[in-house]
C-alpha cells in the first residue's frame, strides 16, 4: 500500500507541475479566454465545506462587490481565505467566486475572474 501512495503522490506532483507550467504559458500568451483557467492548485482530497461568513453592506455596489472566502491548499492542507470587498473594474463588472472542481485526477482550484 506504501509503494501505492508513494506512486500516486508522485503522479500528482507531476500533474501539478504540469498545470503549473501550463498556468505560466497561459499567462505570458495574454490569454484572452476567461473560460481557460490560467493557474490550478490540484489537491487528492475534497476541500472543507465553504465557511458561512458575515457579508458586510457595501458602501457603493456600483464600485466594488463582495469576493467570498475560499479554501486555499498549500499542497499538504487546506486553509480559509476570508472574503473580502473587493473594487469593481467597471460597473458592470460581475465576480466570478474563486472555487474547487473535481476533475478525474483530483480536485483543481479554479481562480476567480471578472466578466
């Protein structure tokens, strides 16, 4: 069973190198796409459910949102990013949430983006 986890780890270290890398190459392309995911964060495991967070009023929604908390992984273990009023780049702005995905080699952290 060692030789088992000893391998898989191995297999998802390659697989976030290569997510990594292809991160980079999408970023100094100046992808213009926001369906393509730009960086991912792979984790085995399902991250915790989403943490219930007090959203604050917002002094002037045309000019800024609420970006909620999400679930970081450090590649060991997870940890809570709370959310946070974020300003918006235009008034018609919409905030895609930071979120994780399972895909069919684990779990990949999805950045957020504007629309």
């Amino acid at each position: 069973m060692g030789f088992i986890m000893a391998r898989l780890r191995s297999i998802f270290s390659v697989l976030g190198f290569l997510a990594v890398m292809t991160g980079a190459g999408m970023a100094l392309t100046g992808c213009a796409d926001t369906n393509q995911v730009s960086f991912v964060r792979l984790s085995m495991d399902a991250p915790p459910p989403a943490q219930i967070e007090d959203v604050p009023e917002l002094n002037n929604p045309p000019t800024e949102t609420w970006r909620p908390g999400y679930w970081a992984y450090t590649g060991a273990d997870f940890y809570w990013v709370p959310g946070e009023v974020i300003p918006r780049p235009s008034e018609t702005a919409i905030w895609i949430a930071d979120h994780w995905e399972q895909r069919g080699y684990g779990w990949a952290f999805v950045p957020g983006v504007w629309r």
